[in-house]
C-alpha cells in the first residue's frame, strides 16, 4: 500500500506485486465549473495605436442537477445489504476523479479551495427524508426571476421562504446549458436533522480522496491502474433501524453548515424550517448479524436446501447420481442393442452431469425433434479428444448422431452457425477476412505460376528482373492475418461476445448465490473459430485454402489469447514464458452469480494450479456478463481461487471500544512499510478508548447522537499519536489521503480449493 500528498509525488512506494491501493488527498481540475472571459493583448512600439486586444468567453460546463448513472462505479455497504455494518463509514466510488472538486464548498473563497462539493449524509429509518423529483426553479428562493448564461430562457423560483438551499446567488444566473425547468432529485431535511448529520466546514475537506488502484486481478481493461474518487460519509450507520444514505450537493452551502459539536451556523435565516439539497444516489442497508456481507455471500455460496445439490455446471439430478458400475452397464447394454427403460434413465442422467441439457430442435426441412446441446463450460474434462483438425463444410457437418438413441448432439453445430453469425455482425472484420482470402489465393496463385515456369525453363534465367523478383514473392510465406481479425478472433477463442444462453442453456445450472467451476471444451471454442473463419468460402480452391490455413489460424488466434489482457502484464508474461506456447493447454474458469457481484462490481480474482495457492497460473480473461454474474479463464487446471475485495471499495470505518467510545487503529504513513497496521504502543498511554494505554489506536469522538464523527478532531488526535508516539513524519498533516488511510479497514478475502477425495 503506497500512499500520496497532496502534490501528487509518492511519498513511498512497494514493489508492483505488493502494491494495493495508493491514497491521495484530491484532484482540483485546473478550470472548475464556471464562465471564464480571456483577454489577450498586444503592444507594439512606436505604432499609434500600438495597444491592440480581445476577448473571448469560455464556458466549463460540469454536472449540477443531476449525474450519469455511469459516473457511479459502486457505492458501500452495497444497496439492502444486511450484515455485520456497524461501525462502517458509507461511501461512493465515482469514476470520474475530479467530479467532487468540479465545483467549491463556498464560490470565490479560497480558504475552501480544496474541499469537495459532494457529501454522503447518512439518517435512519425513521429520520430519513423521501427523494423528490422535482425542477431546478425549485431550488430558487420563490419569486425570483431567473436568467441562463448566453440564453435567453428565463423562469421563476418557488422554493418557500422556511426552507434554505443553494441561494438566488449560487443558481441564477444558471450555467450555459441549464435551464429553469431542469429535472433533479431533492431531498428536504429538517432543519435539525441537518445540523445532526451534516459535516461541519472543517470536516469536508477530509470526506473525499482519490484512489489509485491495481486492476491486474480485476475484469479485463485497457490499463493496469485506475483512478477514482471516493466521497465517504461522517456518520456511523444505527443498529437498531435501517440506514439510509444520500449522496448530495453542498454546492456554496459552507455558510450554513452545523459547528462541530452540531450547533446550528448564525448564517442560517430565522424561520428556516428545512434545508433542500440535490439528491445523486440513494440507497439503503442494514446493520445487523445476517449473512449479506462479501465474506458471508462468498462462504455460503452453493448453500441449498436440497443436500443433492451439485456444485458442477451441469442440471441437478431428482435423486443421488448413478453410480459408475451403473453407466457402465448402461453403456455396455446400448453397444449390445439391449438397452433397458433403467438404462436409458442413467445415461440421461450421465448426459445431464456431463452438462447436456435436451432443447427443442427445428430441423432444417421442416418438423422438430428434441436434441442434446452442451455449451462451451464442461462440469469435468472432456473425455474424447477435441476433433480440433476438423474443417465443416456447415453446421450440420459438425452435428453428432447417436443411432441408438436416435438423438443429436447439436453442439459443435451451434457453435458453428454462432460464430459464422458473430463475424457477419462485425462486418469490418469479415471485410478484412475476406480480403485477407483473396489475398492468400493470389499469393498461391503466383506461386503454382512459378513452379509451372521453372519447370518448363529448366532453371535458365530468363528477364530476371521480373521473374527473380516475383520468384521470391512466391517462395514467402502467405501473408499474415490482419491485426483487427487475429484480435477478434482470438476475443472470440475466449468466448466473447458468445451469448449467455449459448454459454449456460440451463437456469438451473447456474442458480442465484452460487459459483461454477468448468473445463472450456476446445472443441466448441474450434467449432467457433472454424464457423467465424467460413467467412468468405466462394470455391473449391477456396475450400482447399482453408483445409491448409484454417488450422494454422485457429493456433494464432490461441497463441494471441495471450495479448488481450492489457491491465495485466503479469498473466502474459507467465503466459509468454511457457516453454510450449502452441500447446492447446486446458483452459479452466468460474461462473460466478451472487449479490456478492453486483455489491461489489470489481472483484479480484487470483487462479492457483494447487489447492495450497503457491503456483498462481494465468489469467485468460475476466470479464461481468451481467450486474450479478462474472465469468473468468485461467490457462491451466485450476485447483484454487482467490477472491478478494475490491481496493476502491475497500470499507471504512470506526470500533467501538470501552465506555462505548470509538477508536480507529493506527496505520503507518511513512516507508519503508506503509499501510501497515501498527500492533503495539510504544508509548504506553491510556486513552479513554484505550484505558490499558496498550493499543496502537486513536479515539474517535462524536455528537452527542453517538452517531456522527466530528472529524477534524478525530484527525487531530491522529496527526498527533502517529508523530508524537509513533514518530511518523506529515509534512501536510493529516489530509483526506491519510484520513482515508487510518480509517481503512482489512481487505476481505475468500478462498476456493478443490476438495480432495
């Protein structure tokens, strides 16, 4: 864990493996939301008029009365979990690392430079206002006529004279682009619920930071680090009722914030009754002791009622498994011709454990049957070898017949057809594809042209010129596939862009709360390839041109693979270091599908070949399918999984110590180990959350609600336990960065291994 100032330069550092999460204080975009006038002038001597000038206007527009759902990446403790919150401190993950600096606490005062505009207010059931939709003229004192920048859309205010908001003098004129009748979402607070749970000016400027995290582990991305920033809240959630949580503006509202101790601002106007404040996100939890936490969603997956539940990709079976003697004997039986009402009920159910679901089939002619379908994801290593030499002239040619059932095997033919469709979609590629063909036929063309005239020249040189220049064209090896097709088809290798249905036919094999551990059947992935590259085949001698190259595509397309992942270099060095590159290896993964998903959005994943964790192998892709469900490839058999909280969702928060006092362990700033949680104390001095004097913490106090921090304090009390006991340096003090830091709690954790038998 690394962690910087508010300049921006690494105060310590770790080596890339070991580095988690990077604190820093903000990032105050050098233009904030505003109209800006830019005169430019020019003197030249001795020249009457010598002084010449001019103006132009430039307009940062930025977000006021609403957010993009997209500028939301998460938010903590996720929405209706129940578990074991208390003591956390909210918070919301904002893609975006300058939204919460795009505009100031107080306008034209830079005392407030640096502090955030947006705020997470936190209330309990009961306390808690009801979002509103409502107009933007509503947030303007009534009567009040409005004017838009460079417009000339004007309205009129309506907001009571008892309820207090951003003021005539913040809203009117509107920014360029806004107008009077602008949707937004309010929230109205009673005045005294305001001065309760709202952070006093002091206390902003420690409630938003930016997070700098490794994504190596993470989905598959374009970087291997990411910024966001991190607004958190200055209260504790209740124990006793729902917490709800608000992310708000507080936009110019720095007057008319409470004091520390909670006491109301004097710039407040006598008669107010409430305060209205725009309303970005709303959500709500519960702390108490049920299972909805990440750790607890992680170790109870694959819980169900029914105790034959299986924990493969395959549909669960009415009754226990046939036993292998009975598949045998089923087996035997069918060779023989004498298959029994008994036998063929085990080897459905064989088929079903092997992941064949039956699904409806429209032939081709006319009519239907029922036909057995296996997607891509197989609860155990296929059995037969892939028939990855294989070139199908259509889907049907890759169809499987089983005569003593009379049923198909429709797989490899889906498969087929689908990846035949999915390079007709992406017709940019199948233009390059196609002109790659053509190109390869001409190339072949020159070549049997050269073979023919030097046979019949018998080695003379005849107009060298040309024909020696044209016999090393032909003597080269045919040209490469195009860029933009080798990466789709490697992207296609690893099942991207396949649908859901095609990858799990079946609700039933992947239920909600649990995870899916499957072998990637390479001859499905083939089948895909083969169908993807069928793109273009006009000829014989274009059937003939993919019956040499098709093979040798689908090993460049496996061989990419190992590029896709540009966030993490790690997995594609291990990957390039492989002795035996061309070795189609097993690829292996997870299906993941729980509210432990959608809570937390960017979970780390680290693949293990042994259930010890000692020989991390690499990854293929990792990739959300939906809000609930994640899908990731290891190459390699994978014996363990780790997963890991999310660094920019890493929680917050506050214990409870002796005397219902609260107390945060201390953490240390300065290298060579930051981050590190310290253990002991030096300096042996009780505190009234520490009477012992033995631990290394820092009280934190709170309003007289027992609820709400008073912040500022609490980083003062830090700033001087970790430089007056623990001998850390703080140039700057305690920042929102170091703030961030002492109040981090540990990363949660779960780990999968294979069972033995």
């Amino acid at each position: 864990m690394t962690k910087r100032d508010e300049g921006g330069d690494a105060v310590s550092s770790t080596s890339t493996a070991q580095r988690y999460v990077t604190f820093i204080q903000d990032d105050t975009p050098p233009l904030r939301t505003g109209t800006y006038v830019v005169t430019a002038e020019e003197n030249i001597p001795n020249q009457s008029p010598g002084t010449f000038s001019a103006q132009a206007t430039l307009v940062v527009s930025g977000e006021r009365f609403s957010l993009a759902p997209e500028d939301i990446a998460s938010v903590f403790p996720p929405n209706l979990a129940n578990g074991e919150l208390d003591g956390v401190l909210p918070h919301v993950v904002l893609r975006r690392r300058t939204l919460p600096w795009e505009r100031m606490l107080k306008n034209g005062d830079s005392t407030y430079n640096q502090d955030p505009w947006l705020a997470v207010l936190v209330l309990a059931d009961g306390e808690n206002p009801i979002p509103a939709a409502m107009l933007a003229k509503d947030l303007v004192p009534a009567g009040t006529v409005i004017t838009v920048t460079e417009s000339n859309v004007t309205g009129t205010g309506t907001l009571p004279a008892s309820i207090l908001s951003y003021g005539a003098a913040t809203l009117n004129p509107m920014g360029y682009g806004e107008t009077p009748d602008d949707r937004c979402t309010v929230i109205d607070l009673p005045l005294a619920t305001w001065n309760k749970v709202a952070p006093s000016a002091a206390d902003v400027q420690y409630l938003a930071h930016i997070r700098e995290v490794d994504t190596t582990e993470g989905v598959d991305g374009a970087t291997t680090t990411e910024l966001c920033a991190v607004v958190m809240a200055n209260r504790i959630p209740s124990t006793t009722a729902v917490t709800h949580a608000f992310l708000v503006s507080l936009e110019n509202m720095a007057d008319y914030l409470p004091a520390d101790d909670g006491g109301q601002s004097p710039s407040i106007p006598a008669g107010t009754t409430a305060v209205r404040l725009l309303c970005y996100r709303a959500w709500s939890f519960t702390a108490n002791t049920m299972d909805q936490t990440l750790e607890a969603l992680l170790t109870n997956l694959n819980r169900a009622p029914d105790s034959n539940a299986l924990s493969t990709l395959a549909l669960p079976l009415n009754g226990p498994p046939p036993s292998a003697a009975e598949i045998q004997r089923a087996l035997a039986n069918q060779a023989l011709g004498t298959l029994s009402t008994a036998d063929a009920a085990v080897l459905v159910q064989q088929a079903l454990m092997l992941g064949y679901v039956p699904m409806t089939h429209h032939l081709r002619h006319g009519g239907q049957t029922v036909s057995f379908y296996r997607g891509p994801l197989l609860p155990a290593p296929n059995p037969a070898p892939p028939r990855s030499a294989a070139l199908y002239s259509g889907p049907d040619a890759a169809n499987a017949y089983n005569p003593d059932t009379g049923m198909f095997d429709v797989s490899y033919g889906a498969a087929w057809q689908l990846g035949q469709l999915l390079m007709l979609q992406a017709t940019g590629v199948a233009n390059a594809l196609y002109r790659w063909k053509l190109s390869v036929i001409q190339s072949d063309a020159i070549a049997a042209e050269e073979a023919l005239l030097q046979a019949r020249l018998g080695g003379a040189k005849v107009f060298p010129s040309f024909l020696e220049k044209r016999a090393v064209r032909a003597a080269g090896a045919a040209p490469p596939l195009p860029p933009e097709v080798l990466d789709w088809l490697a992207q296609l290798a690893t099942l991207t862009s396949v649908p859901f249905n095609y990858l799990v036919p079946d609700e039933r094999m992947l239920p909600p709360e649990s995870i899916r551990f499957f072998y990637v059947d390479e001859g499905y992935v083939d089948a895909l390839l083969d169908g993807a590259f069928s793109v273009g085949r006009r000829t014989a001698s274009a059937g003939e041109l993919e019956t040499v190259h098709a093979p040798r595509v689908r090993l460049d397309a496996r061989r990419h693979m190992r590029t896709l992942r540009k966030n993490d270099p790690r997995s594609r060095a291990a990957w390039l270091a492989d002795p035996a590159p061309d070795a189609n290896g097993p690829i292996t993964g997870f299906l993941l599908r729980s509210a432990a998903v959608s809570g937390w959005p960017n979970l780390r994943f680290r693949g293990f070949s042994d259930g010890a964790r000692t020989t991390e192998i690499p990854r293929v892709a990792v990739r959300r399918l939906s809000d609930s469900v994640t899908m990731a490839l290891f190459r390699g058999v994978l014996g363990s999984l780790l997963i890991q909280e999310p660094p920019e969702q890493l929680h917050s928060g506050v214990e409870l110590g002796p005397s219902g006092t609260y107390f945060t362990t201390l953490r240390e700033v300065n290298p060579p180990t930051p981050g590190r949680q310290y253990t002991t104390n030096p300096t042996t001095k009780a505190t009234p959350c520490d009477p012992s004097g033995t631990r290394a913490v820092a009280c934190v106090t709170t309003r007289a609600d027992g609820q709400t921090l008073q912040v500022a304090s609490a980083a003062a009390t830090i700033a001087s336990r970790l430089t007056g006991d623990f001998g850390q340096t703080l140039p700057n003090g305690v920042t929102s960065a170091e703030w961030a830091l002492e109040m981090s709690k540990g990363v949660v954790e779960v780990a999968f291994a294979e069972a033995s038998s």
